[in-house]
C-alpha cells in the first residue's frame, strides 16, 4: 500500500497544482529517510538520481547527507549503493558529460515542470559555466566536511560489484578534479588507501581500469609523497605492460592516459626516475621509436601517443634535473639503443612536422653534455646520396626561411646542445670555416651557418650567429682559430676577415633581431680573449661606430642595440692587454667619459638585463619564443651578460693609478702563482719518487721473506737427507758383520749376501738420486743468489734513509748462509763417497775369503756369482765418483760467482750512500724553497691588505685556497720527516 502511494504521487497526474522541483525532491528525501523497506529506499534514491541533472541544486542542497547515510548502513545492497554513488557524482561533477539514462531511471522519474535554475532566464554559456563550476567546489567542500567520507568511499572501492566500483571510481576522481589537495592529505594518511587505488588497474573489466587511470593522473599531480608511493607499489611495470597490450604508439586513448600518469610520476621526482632507470625500464622505451619505412597516414592518436613517448623520454634527460641523474640516463638511452633509434626517426621520411620537432628537442636534451653521445650524433648521416653529415642536414633546415619556426628553433636548440660542453665538436665546427679544411664539393656546417649570418633573412642571421657563438663558448683555442677565417666578398676585392665582415654588417644598420644576434656573437668571441680584443680595435672604424650608437637618443627599439653596444665596449676594455696605444685601457675610458658619459654608459649597459624577454631566455636552455619577433636572447648569452656586467662597470670607474696598482698586484700574484705551481710540481715528483722508492722496499722485503722460506724449506730436506744417511750406515754395518763370519757357515752367508747385495744397489740408487736432488738444490740456491744480486742492485739505487742499509746487511747475511750450508752439504757428500768407497772395501774383503776345499759345486757358483756383481758395483762406484768429481767443479764455480757477487754488493753500497747524501741535499734544498714560499706568502699577505687598504674588494675563497696549500705543504713536509725518522 506504501509503494502504490508513492507511486500515485510520483508518477499519476492528479487535478490541481503540480509540485515544484524543490517540494517533490524534499518528499523524495523523507522517503529515503523515513522507509523502512529497502525497496522504497532504493526507489527513491534512483528516482533522486534521475533528478540529480536537472535539479543538481536542490538534489545537492537536500540530498547529500541522505545519500551519505545511505552509503554507510545499506552496504549490503550493491544497487542502492550504486544509485547513491551515481547521484553524488552527478551533484559534484562538473563535467558537462551526458548522463547515460537508463529506462528504470526514466520510469521513476516524475513529469516536473521546469522551475529553480532552470527557468528561462538569459545567461551567458561562460557565466553557467561558472556557476556549473562553483557548484561543484560547493557541494565537494560539503563532501569533504566529514573526512571519514573519504575513507568511506576508498572502503566501497574494495567492492567488486561492477554498479559499485565504477561509479565509486568516478566519484572520487571528480572529488580530485574539484579539491585535489586536501583530497590527497586524506588518501595519503589513509591505511593502504593508494595501494587500493592501485588494485583498479589489476581489473579485469577495461572500463573500471580506465577510468582508474584517470583517477590516478589526478591522484598524482603535483604531489611528491603519493608519486614515490605509486611508484613502489609497481605502477611502471603495470602501466608498461598495459602499453605493450594496448598496441604502444599504435594503441588508443588507453595509452595516452598511461603516458600522462608515467609523465606525472617522473616529472621532477628524482626519486621516481632514479628508481625508473634502476628497474632497467628505460630499455623497455626502445620498441617505441620502431617506425617503418612507410610513415604516411599516421593517425591523430598515434601522433598524440608518440608525442608523449618523446616527452616521458625528454623528462628523464630534461636540463633541471641533477647534472648526475641526467648523466647516467644518457649512458643508460645510449647503452641500450634508444639514442639510435631516435636518430632513425630524425632521418626518416615521411614523419609528421610536430612528431620530427619534438623528435630533434629529445635527441637534443639525450645528447646534451654528453661526450659519447655527442660523439655518435656527429657518426649518423642522412640517407643522402651522397651521404651528408645529419648536423649539415639540420643546419640546411635552420638556415631556409621556408621550414616552420618552431623546427628551425628545434634544430638550433639541437646544435647548441651538441656543443654544449664538447670541445672537439667545437674545434670540428670551427675547422669547417678554415682555409685549409674547406672542400668545394660539399657543403659543410661551417658553410652554412657563413650563409646564413649574412643571408637576407634576419631569423636565419641571428640563429647562425647564436650557433656560431656556441661554437666559440667557454673554448680560447677556437676563438683564436676563427680570427684565420677570410670571406671572399666580391670580385676582384680582397678577401676580409669573419670579424671584419660582422662589424661591416652591423654598422650598415640592418634590422634589430639581425643586429642583436651579430653583436651577441661579438661579445661571446671576444670576451676573455685579448688577441679577439686587439684585432677588433684594429679596425679604427669599431670604436667611433660603438660610441655613436650609445651616445645617441634613439627609440624603445634600439635601446636593446645600445646596451649590447656598450656590453662589446666594456668587454674591450675589461680584456684589453694595451697592446694598441691608440686604444689602451685607460683612453678608451677617456673616450667614454668624454663622448658618453659613465653614468650614461652604465644605464646603457642596464637596458640589457632589464629588457622583458631577457629574463625569459635566462629561464632555460631550449629556445621557445611565441612568435619570430620576439626571438632575441640566447641562454648562454644571458649567463655571459649576468658574469660581465658588474665588472665591466667597476673597470670603467677605475682611476688609472687603480688600475696600476690592480696591474701591479696581478702581475704580482701571477708570478706568484708561477712559483706555487713550480713548488708544488716539484714537491709532487719528490712525493711520486719517495712512493716508488717505498714500493722497492716493499718488493724487497717481500723477496726476502721468500728467501727465507726457501732456506727454512732446504734446512728440513737436508735433515730429511742426515736421517736417511743414518739408518742406511746402520744396515751396512749389518751387512759387514755378516760378511766377517766363519766358513763354516758359507751356505747361509751366501743366501743372506745376495739380498744385502741387492739391497746395497737399492741404497747406492737412493745415494745417486739425492746427489741429483742436492744438484739441483745448488742450481736454485745460484738462481736465488742472482736475485739477491739484483735485488742488492735496486736496493743501491734508493734514497730512502736507513732503511736501504739495513736490508742490505740483511741480504748480505743471507748470502754468507748460503755459503756455509753450500759448504756443509759438499761436506756431506765427501762424507757419503768415504762410506760408499769403505762399502766397496769390505765387499771385495768378502770375495777374497778362502774357499774350504771340501764345499760342494754348488758354492763355488754362488761365489762366482758374487764376484760378478761385486765388480758391477765397482763400475758403478767409479761413475759415482766421477758425478761427485762434477759436483766439485761446479761448487768452485759458485764459490767463484758468490766472490763476484759480494764485490757487486760493495760497489752497490758506495753508491748508496752517494745517493743518501743526494737525497739530503735535496732535503735541504726543498727547506730553502719552503722558507722562500713562506716569504712570497707573507708578502701577498700585505700586498692584499694594501689592496684592502685602497678600497679593493679581495675574494675570501683565494685566501682560504692559499691557506689551504701552504698547510698542505706543510704537512707534507711534516709527513717526510716522519717517515725519515721512522726508517732511521
């Protein structure tokens, strides 16, 4: 019976009149309130929702505390929840998306005639869209009143109700789009509120993991702490794998909305990117740059998907990063392939303008400071026949009045950082222009940018100027190389200088931005160059033209040429050398006070800073201006105008007796400075001799503690050689015994004689193989008393106090004990020949014994026999003498080398001491240098306090530098005479 009320109010049309917007949603409100049922209560949240467009006001104003008290106690119903979520979105959202209307919504909907905002009342689109707007900050701020709802909606994303999720999805992304901050303080301090955000994109279903995207590009704007959160959670891998799902640069919407998070999470989070480059994800960047031969017909999206690939790639490389990071992922695009692939994009055809801009502004930021990059950009050639140079191809681009601005701007900003920091291709540019590099069948870079300084284009004018200048930046050698560039101006006319010819075209007053880029790369050439400086003056026309152009009134356009004018006239005088005497440092000044005025040049000098696009251009690196006009300052310029400005000013009030001085006192510490660097060169090689002279001793030492194992080694095998010697005399003494006794007994004597006979030619084998052993035992101890001999050599040849001494007696006593053991072993084997000749003895002692008359024939044989092997043992016996006759001759041989080598030793240790005796004049002499060193120290002391004294203002840090050397010179000083004593 409720239900068919609620129904006949909502949806009959009785007599009378009809209810108001505001008077049906306030019943609408007491029902989702007061029912008890859960279908009333859905019923009239949906029929809220279908009000929520039209009447988003009211709904909003009566409504939002409803709904919220819905989401909290029906958590059981997902319909009513998602009726409720739809409804909030739709108050909040400002969105002016249609609603998708779906047929239940339609039938509760209830025939109202339009009235509140809606009544016919004339309004702006742009006013309504304010007040759309407002309404939506309004009802968010209420939202937000109660932070727990916040919570709560991060809850209900744990849904995986379809009707609950994805409206909840929305909600919050408009609740992001309305309060991003203080939505992402709640979320932040929320437990495992990012990482449930983060589950949206593990969602099978597209619809919630794209709209989850969304909600996580919103999440993460401009918030350092939710970026590095996302990132941990394994944001890079998934979004890199939807990527590759979703077709890379061919993909849809779904791959830009990936691009726009991964540029949200790096750009400008240090931490992001070092954690991106780490995770080797960089590499996972190069398919994206894989483009065919055929690139017509690109579609809107994969332009758009591309663009955003180079712009995440410019953001890992970008200039405002630290120069360490930027750096490392430069070697990390070059390791893995990334930088040629670009490079393949940069020389294709048919790839659209705004894709090939973008494409040279990465390659330029992935080359930018990088020598190995650097070095490979200046290897790629076009596909050209003849092949060309991908530089000279980008120049012909800078230099055509016909390529698009924002190229010809790109293919600057990419020369500039090829030389940026790159010495050699600077000297490589340079030497395009000189005399004898240039070929006259091929264009080179240093051709075109002449072209385009003096073309009739006064863009293509000032980008070869700025170019030329970058060419010429921070680099002395070149800047003297390009005063050899002649031109060749006309027939039959000489040929004059690069220098020349710029000044011939500034004072023929060309247009402003022409003018502007000629004096810019006069200013770059000649600052801190005093040969530039002197063959500008050389000219007489140079200084009449500057002073005119500052002296005059001229209008708002020309006040930038003025400043740039007395900046060249400063840099003249700041670098000048006085080697021309009609234009020394102190005339110039004359002439300025005399034609111009001081006060009046310096505020002619301040125009340049306080010009409107000079702060622009000191911003960033990269060339970005709005429109041709407006392209008038280079960033590198701006740099060299903050450095000079306030010296060029100081010089210029300088008095001459100030200048003198400050001469004097340059030239002072110059010669001072010479002295330094002498003292340290010297002190430095005493410092690498002592070094290598502490190695020797190292060496040596090392080498004698070997030789002493060796000998302990030696010393255990000859007591292993005693022991055996022992126990075969106690067998012979055995076999004598035997020998010696009666007749009667010649049976048993006989059978026991052939053993010991054999064992007798086991042990004389033994006997012989020691004699090998001890042999070659005495050809290592005459390798190691080589080594001893050179190693005494090194050691002569040091300086190193005491030390070298004492290890050459210690060596010394090495070789007398290996003399006595060499002898006490030739010893020993006199020794054993004696025993082996009283064996032999004693054998034939036994084969003379007289044989009994009555033995049988069978003995008689057996003493044959014995006879046989006893004159064998004696042929054995003598060649034994012999080997031990050798062994003599070669222990004389070493007596003799070991006499040599102790003489060597005694001519070694007089010239050790001779160089000892070096080592301490040179001690000496050093103390002297010190005690000048000191002196020079004392004097610059007072000639900076006389400085002080004058008014002069003298930098701290060279004093604390100055410091610095002399204690570190004095320590050490302090550390030699340490290690004298220790070594002492």
């Amino acid at each position: 019976m409720t239900m068919n009320f609620f129904r006949g109010v909502m949806g009959g049309q009785p007599a009378g009149p009809q209810p108001t917007g505001a008077e049906t949603i306030h019943k609408l409100c007491d029902r989702v309130a007061s029912s008890t049922l859960l279908e009333d209560r859905r019923d009239a949240v949906r029929a809220l929702k279908s009000l929520s467009k039209k009447y988003r006001l009211e709904v909003g104003t009566q409504a939002m505390d409803h709904l919220v008290h819905i989401l909290q106690t029906d958590r059981s119903d997902s319909e009513i929840l998602g009726y409720a979520l739809d409804t909030l979105y739709n108050i909040i959202c400002n969105d002016e998306e249609e609603e998708q209307d779906e047929s239940e919504d339609m039938a509760a909907a209830p025939p109202i005639p339009v009235s509140g905002k809606h009544k016919n009342v004339p309004v702006s689109d742009e006013n309504a869209q304010k007040q759309e707007e407002d309404l939506g900050v309004l009802f968010t701020d209420k939202f937000l009143g109660d932070s727990e709802n916040v919570t709560l909606l991060l809850t209900l994303l744990e849904e995986f109700d379809f009707h609950v999720r994805w409206p909840g999805v929305k909600l919050l992304t408009a609740l992001l789009k309305n309060q991003c901050n203080q939505v992402q303080g709640v979320i932040l301090v929320s437990p495992m509120g990012v990482s449930r955000l983060m589950d949206l994109l593990a969602d099978s279903r597209e619809v919630i993991r794209n709209d989850g995207l969304l909600l996580l590009q919103q999440l993460t704007k401009g918030n350092a702490a939710i970026q590095k959160i996302v990132a941990f959670e394994n944001a890079f891998e998934r979004l890199l794998d939807i990527i590759t799902e979703e077709g890379s640069s061919d993909g849809g919407i779904v791959v830009e909305d990936c691009l726009l998070l991964l540029v949200n999470l790096l750009k400008n989070n240090s931490s992001n990117q070092n954690f991106f480059k780490e995770g080797s994800y960089i590499q996972r960047m190069k398919p994206w740059f894989e483009v065919g031969d055929d690139n017509s017909g690109w579609s809107a999206q994969k332009v758009t998907n591309l663009h955003l690939m180079l712009q995440l790639v410019r953001v890992m490389v970008s200039p405002v990063n630290s120069p360490g990071a930027t750096s490392s992922c430069q070697k990390s695009m070059y390791q893995c392939g990334l930088l040629q692939q670009l490079c393949t994009i940069l020389m294709a055809t048919g790839v659209p303008a705004d894709i090939l801009t973008e494409t040279i502004n990465t390659v330029s930021e992935v080359i930018r400071g990088s020598q190995i990059n650097q070095d490979y950009f200046a290897s790629v050639n076009a596909p050209s026949n003849p092949p060309r140079p991908a530089i000279v191809v980008l120049l012909m681009s800078m230099v055509n009045e016909r390529q698009p601005f924002v190229l010809r701007c790109a293919v600057l900003y990419c020369f500039q950082c090829f030389l940026y920091k790159n010495q050699k291709g600077q000297g490589e540019i340079v030497a395009t222009l000189l005399p004898s590099t240039i070929d006259a069948n091929s264009i080179s870079a240093g051709q075109l940018l002449c072209g385009g300084l003096f073309s009739a284009d006064s863009l293509s004018n000032w980008c070869a100027a700025v170019a030329l200048a970058h060419a010429l930046q921070d680099n002395l050698t070149q800047k003297e190389q390009l005063l050899r560039v002649q031109l060749a101006t006309s027939l039959g006319k000489p040929p004059v200088s690069l220098l020349q010819q710029c000044t011939n075209i500034l004072s023929q007053g060309s247009k402003v931005q022409t003018r502007v880029g000629l004096l810019m790369l006069l200013c770059t050439w000649i600052s801190n160059c005093p040969i530039a400086v002197t063959h500008f003056l050389h000219n007489q026309e140079n200084v009449p033209f500057l002073t005119g152009q500052i002296s005059e009134n001229l209008g708002e356009d020309e006040r930038l040429v003025q400043g740039l004018c007395a900046l060249l006239l400063g840099i003249c005088i700041y670098y000048n050398d006085n080697s021309l005497e009609n234009y020394t440092k102190e005339k110039l000044k004359q002439l300025i006070e005399k034609r111009i005025g001081k006060e009046n040049f310096v505020e002619k000098l301040g125009f340049v800073t306080k010009h409107e696009l000079y702060s622009r251009a000191a911003q960033k690196p990269q060339p970005v201006f709005p429109s041709p006009e407006q392209m008038l300052f280079d960033h590198e310029f701006t740099k060299l105008v903050k450095e000079l400005e306030g010296v060029i000013t100081k010089a210029v009030h300088k008095t001459s007796e100030e200048e003198k001085k400050e001469e004097e006192v340059k030239k002072t510490l110059e010669q001072h400075d010479s002295i330094v660097i002498q003292y340290k060169d010297l002190i430095r090689d005493q410092d690498t001799q002592i070094q290598e002279l502490r190695e020797q001793v190292s060496t040596l030492s090392l080498n004698s503690e070997q030789m002493q194992n060796q000998i302990t080694q030696q010393q255990s095998q000859i007591q292993q050689h005693k022991d055996q010697y022992n126990i075969l005399k106690l067998k012979l003494g055995k076999d004598s015994q035997g020998l010696s006794s009666s007749h009667g007994e010649g049976a048993h004597v006989n059978g026991l004689h052939s053993e010991e006979l054999s064992q007798l030619r086991e042990e004389v084998e033994e006997l012989r193989r020691q004699h090998t052993l001890q042999h070659t035992q005495l050809s290592d101890k005459d390798s190691l008393i080589n080594t001893l001999r050179c190693g005494a050599a090194a050691a002569a040849q040091t300086a190193e106090g005491g030390t070298g001494g004492s290890d050459n007696t210690e060596l010394l006593g090495e070789v007398e004990s290996l003399r006595s053991r060499v002898q006490a072993q030739c010893a020993e084997i006199s020794q054993l020949q004696t025993e082996r000749l009283e064996l032999i003895r004693r054998a034939e002692a036994v084969s003379s014994a007289p044989a009994s008359s009555s033995e049988s024939s069978a003995d008689t044989v057996t003493v044959s026999e014995l006879e046989s092997r006893l004159a064998a043992q004696t042929t054995e016996a003598e060649r034994l003498k012999e080997e031990c006759r050798g062994l003599r001759e070669g222990h004389a041989g070493l007596e003799q080398q070991l006499a040599s080598a102790q003489s060597t030793v005694a001519i070694e240790q007089t010239e050790k001491t001779k160089l000892q005796q070096e080592v301490q004049e040179s001690k000496k002499e050093q103390d002297d240098l010190l005690m000048l060193l000191a002196d020079q120290d004392q004097k610059i002391l007072n000639l900076k306090q006389r400085l002080r004294d004058l008014g002069e203002t003298i930098d701290e840090d060279e004093d604390e530098i100055d410091a610095r050397d002399q204690f570190g010179e004095d320590d050490d000083d302090d550390d030699e005479e340490e290690d004298e004593e220790n070594n002492d």
